[in-house]
C-alpha cells in the first residue's frame, strides 16, 4: 500500500532536521579539531619547537682554563697540564652496569672510582661523570677505536693542575680539589660549574683566597644527538674566559733555598722587603706534596701527615702563634721611649731576679747582669730591664706599641689562616678570663712571655717597620694579569727617629758585639752587616721530678717540651733591604738554633746566590762550604734565566 504524500513529506522533513543537527555536530567537532590543531601548529609552535630542540639538542658547560701562578721572576709554580680521561653519560649509556663491564675489558678501573662514579651519575644527568681520569694514550685509544660498543662513553682531553716544585710551595700557593658537598654549603650563590662532576677549586692557599681570579668563566657548545641520545656532531661553540695568571711576590731560589736549609725541623721562615713589603719567602717545614691532592690523596699517606709529630699541613708561617721570648723586648723599650718613661742611659740593677708581689721573676742569667742600660739589656737579652721597664711604662702603652709595629694584628694576605695572634691587655683579661689585670702580666709579657703569642709573618713585619720607622705592610700578590697591585711601601708611623735610632744600634750589636748573643753567627763581610734580636720562649718549665731525675738544660727534655728558638734581624744595618724572622719549633735556644740559619737565609737574600765564604765568620767557612755543596746538591737550580725555566 502506498504511504500517504503528507507522511512522506513530513518523514523528509524529520530526516533533514536529524542530518541538520548531526551535521552541526561534526561541523563543530571538526571546527573544534582545527582550532586545537591551529593552536598547536601555530600559536605553540615556538614552544614545541624548544621541547623538540631540547631532547635533540645539548647544551654542555665547557671548564675553563685555570689561571696560572708565577713567582716574581716569572718561573711557572702552578700550571695546566693536558690530562686523559673517560667519561659516561647515563642517559645515553642505558644499561649501566653492562657499558662499565665492556669497558673494564679495556681500561684498568679502580672499584673506588666506579663507586663514585655511580654516586655522581644518580646525582646529576646534565654533564658526563669521569669514571677513569689519567689513563693512559693507548687506554685513551682503545676506547675511540671501540665507540661503537660504549654508548655513553666518551674519551676526552682535559686540564688538570700540576705544582712542578712539589712540597716548596704547598703552604703558599696551596692546592686543588673537587668540589664536595661542604664548598656548595658555604658558597652564596654557586657556579653552575661547580655542579659539574669532579670540577676542581681552590682548597687551601692562595688557590682558594683567590678562587675567584683564577677560575675563570665557563664556555658552552651545543651538540646534536639521535633519538638513542648518541651525540651525533657538535652544532656550535663558545669559549669562556680562561682564569686571570697570577705573579707573586716570591723568589724560588729563596724560597727553594729556606726550605732546604730548615730540612729535619719543624720550623717557619719568612723574608719581606723592607722597601715594598713583598713577601720574598715563607716557608714552613715539614711540607708536602700538593700533586697527591689534586689526584686524590690515598688514606695512608693522609694518615702519615696527619701523624707526622712536625705537623707538615699547617702552615706555620701565618698560621703558627708562639710566645716571641726576647725578639719582643724591642717592643717594651721602644713604648717606655716613646712615653718618655725612660731614656736610653737610664739603668737598672740586675741581681739575677726581680722580686713582684712576693714573687721572684728570674732572669735567664741566674747570677744577673749588674747594672745596664738599654744598649746592653737588649745586646745580653737581660730580662730584669725590661721587668723594670713594663713596671714603669703599663701595659696599655706596651700593647699599643705592639699593635703599631704589626703584632696582634691579621695582616690581608691571601693565604689560608692568617692569625691574628695575641697582645694582652686589661680589658681583653677581663673580657676572656672574666678576671682583673695583675703586675705579674705585665712582668711577663715584657719579655714576650705570658700571654703574648705572635706569628713569624708578623715577626717579620715588626722587624721591617722597626728598620724604616714606615708601617710596611706585607704583599703577596704582585700583580694581576700583568697589572701590577699596589705595593705595601707604608706610611711614616710617627715614631722619633731617635729613639728607633737608639734600638737599632742595638739590635747591631746583639750581632757584632762581642758580649752579643747572636755574635757567633755575624756577618763579617762590609756593607752586609746584620742588625737582630735572639729569643726563646718558654715551652712550660723543668719539674722539680725532672729535675730529681737529672733534668738540667732544656736540651734533656724530651723533642717536644724544648723551648721554641727565635731569630729576627734587617740587613744591611745602615741601609735595611731585608728583614727575616725564623722560628724553629722546639730548637732550644734562639741564639744557637735560630741565628745561625736566619744569617745563612739573610745571606742568600743579600747576594742572591750562594754568598762568598768571605761573609762568614772564620771558624765556620769549613761548615758552610760542606753545608752549601749540600745544600745545592739538594735544591733545584735556578740559575736559569726565566723564560728558560717557563
């Protein structure tokens, strides 16, 4: 039977409005599809784009060159010197463990540093991690020849730091390390080049005082890589900034030299320049090797330093603190003048003792000096003056004085643990013995005993400013990529020239004078004449047992109960190019232990070279032509012109 017209019309209309709204559907859908594919494609294209550039493009930090060190006369003291190595990525290693075995077959692994290695690479997955450092060229060459097999291993060429004069400069320029936890804990705001696996800095010394002028500043490349994360080629460069060379004020030969001479002591020296504070030598001994940190010192041989009874790590030229003994008696005379407490003909009786409060402070020379003046009292080191003298002058004029000539104060020197020492006063009593000043102090602070604890550095420096009446101020750094920095020349103190006139005709004859207790290490050769001061300080005292066991000297006690033996002086006398100051732990006495190796060290500043016997006293040209044979045989020659050495 035929459908009605009207239904049939009616059934079109239906279908037409059911296709209407199914087509708007897929019309908004497909509209809807567009607008996200147009907002993809186009509006977030650049975004997209990076995403894609990132996981098919690299960025890598490039280390940059470390500033090299030089000594004044430009021989090289620390250098870069080409290392092999061979790193892994972890991302495009993949398996690990499988890559680490292959590679074993080919190179000579330490488990210690595979462990790190492992450590480093669960820690980062922006910078390949060294897994062998210092392999050799044909370990080198068997990983390039064997690539195809080590996904994520790489050999590559580095820098690393070499000292070539070993243990001479260990305590002054220091050495390098790879950054541990604890140098990210204490920098500010890190370097993105410290994050990178085993970069080094600075640890000690002048490369970490100075980190920031010989590090340097970090290049970067861009490389491309296949969807395996194999690097395929390396799209473009930037260089960094290699780190700025530094020069310093030290002379190697000097230096080479003090170092050989003080050999067997545990001992510190230091030269300064009277007219420009640069520091010729500081040397402190035992030393050590600073390559066996920069490769990574094993755990013996870090035990056997920290064993040794000499104390080879610190450095005791800045950073050794010691009773000055009599080389602090300048000190005393020097502030009774200026106070006009007393004027150099003034004399005081000398028994043997000095009796304060009910107690007897001995002199050294038990049976006393009789009366004597300040040119005696300092040329036969009588203790009793300068009792006499801080009775009279106070110790706040004494401690102010101290402070003018350099003592108790942290000079700026870019070397690790510069101490600041010790000059007492009544208020600093107070504050740290929460106690009151007494006579007693002053007596033995006098002397340089007590409380008072200077540094050989500073030593040094009251010695220079003593022979210029200027407050020469000590250098280190000479200058910075050929910029010269400023000297340490100092300024007039303000002292009377009388009276530093007065003390340092006397230090002249703790020398030359025959009742001098340096007399038997003079300099007899004109025109090289030395001015100095003896001292020893007191270690502790004899027991009254020790003394029951047949203790007499201070030479019977055990190495390490001796007194410390101190020598300073400035040469020549009459025109002052050098001061020196020497400490030898526990040597005994100043005059027998010190002087005689602070004259060998003036010497050696004052000519340069070995001195003529000539120079020397008679009766020891004998020993001091055998010691120079030896001691030449010992040191490195520099005798080379400086761009023959470099």
């Amino acid at each position: 039977m035929r459908r009605p017209k009207r239904d049939t019309a009616l059934s079109h209309r239906k279908v037409t409005r059911r296709g209407l709204i199914v087509g708007a559907g897929q019309a908004g859908f497909l509209g809807l599809l567009a607008w996200r594919m147009r907002y993809l494609q186009v509006d977030q294209a650049d975004q997209f784009r990076l995403l894609a550039e990132e996981n098919r493009i690299k960025i890598r930090l490039i280390p940059p060159a470390r500033g090299q060190i030089y000594d004044r006369n430009g021989l090289i003291i620390a250098e870069n010197v080409p290392s092999y190595r061979i790193t892994m990525e972890r991302d495009e290693a993949g398996d690990v463990d499988r890559v680490i075995e292959r590679l074993s077959r080919l190179v000579t692994l330490d488990p210690d540093e595979v462990k790190r290695a492992r450590e480093e690479m669960l820690r980062t997955r922006l910078h390949p991690v060294t897994i062998a450092d210092r392999v050799s060229w044909e370990e080198l060459s068997r990983v390039a020849v064997n690539a195809p097999a080590l996904p994520g291993v790489r050999p590559e060429v580095g820098l690393s730091r070499r000292y070539p004069m070993n243990d001479e400069y260990a305590h002054v320029v220091g050495y390098v390390g790879p950054v541990s936890d604890y140098d990210l804990e204490r920098i500010e705001a890190p370097d993105q080049l410290l994050l990178i696996p085993r970069f080094q800095i600075g640890k000690v010394g002048l490369e970490n005082q100075r980190e920031d002028i010989l590090r340097g500043t970090a290049g970067t490349k861009r490389v491309e890589q296949n969807a395996a994360g194999r690097v395929m080629r390396e799209l473009d460069r930037r260089e960094g900034q290699a780190g700025r060379d530094l020069q310093i004020t030290t002379d190697s030969a000097l230096q080479s030299y003090i170092h050989a001479r003080l050999e067997g002591e545990s001992a510190a020296a230091v030269v300064l320049d009277c007219e420009t504070g640069d520091v010729l030598a500081s040397v402190s001994t035992p030393g050590f090797d600073s390559n066996l940190f920069v490769r990574g010192i094993s755990v013996a041989d870090y035990n056997a330093l920290l064993e040794n009874k000499y104390r080879p790590l610190p450095n005791k030229s800045v950073q050794g603190i010691y009773p000055p003994g009599s080389t602090f008696k300048m000190v005393t005379a020097l502030a009774a003048l200026e106070a006009g407490i007393s004027v150099p003909d003034d004399t005081v009786y000398c028994p043997g003792y000095l009796e304060v409060s009910d107690r007897k402070f001995h002199c050294w020379k038990r049976a006393g000096h009789g009366n004597v003046d300040l040119a005696r009292s300092l040329r036969e080191s009588c203790d009793v003056y300068y009792y006499e003298m801080a009775l009279r002058t106070g110790i706040e004029k004494i401690s102010e004085m101290a402070r003018r000539l350099g003592l108790g104060v942290q000079h700026d020197l870019p070397m690790t643990g510069v101490a600041t020492g010790l000059v007492p006063d009544k208020q600093w009593k107070r504050e740290t013995r929460n106690t009151d000043w007494v006579i007693g102090d002053s007596v033995n602070a006098s002397i340089g005993q007590g409380y008072v604890l200077t540094s050989p550095m500073q030593l040094a420096v009251m010695t220079a400013r003593l022979a210029t009446g200027r407050s020469v101020t000590p250098r280190l750094i000479k200058s910075i990529d050929g910029v010269e920095t400023p000297t340490g020349h100092g300024e007039d103190m303000g002292l009377n020239e009388n009276n530093l006139r007065t003390i340092r005709r006397a230090m002249y004859d703790v020398s030359n004078n025959r009742r001098g207790t340096a007399y038997g290490s003079r300099i007899v050769a004109e025109g090289m004449r030395m001015a100095g001061k003896t001292g020893t300080s007191q270690v502790r005292n004899i027991t009254a047992a020790e003394r029951a066991q047949g203790v007499r000297r201070n030479s019977d006690l055990p190495w390490e109960r001796r007194d410390h033996a101190l020598f300073v002086d400035f040469a020549p006398h009459d025109n002052p190019r050098y001061a020196v100051a020497v400490v030898i732990e526990h040597g005994g006495g100043g005059s027998s232990a010190a002087a005689p190796v602070a004259r060998d060290i003036t010497l050696q500043a004052l000519y340069g070279e070995d001195p003529p016997l000539e120079a020397y006293p008679s009766k020891d040209r004998a020993r001091i032509r055998a010691q120079q044979k030896r001691l030449r045989e010992a040191r490195p020659d520099y005798s080379k012109d400086a761009s023959d050495r470099a």
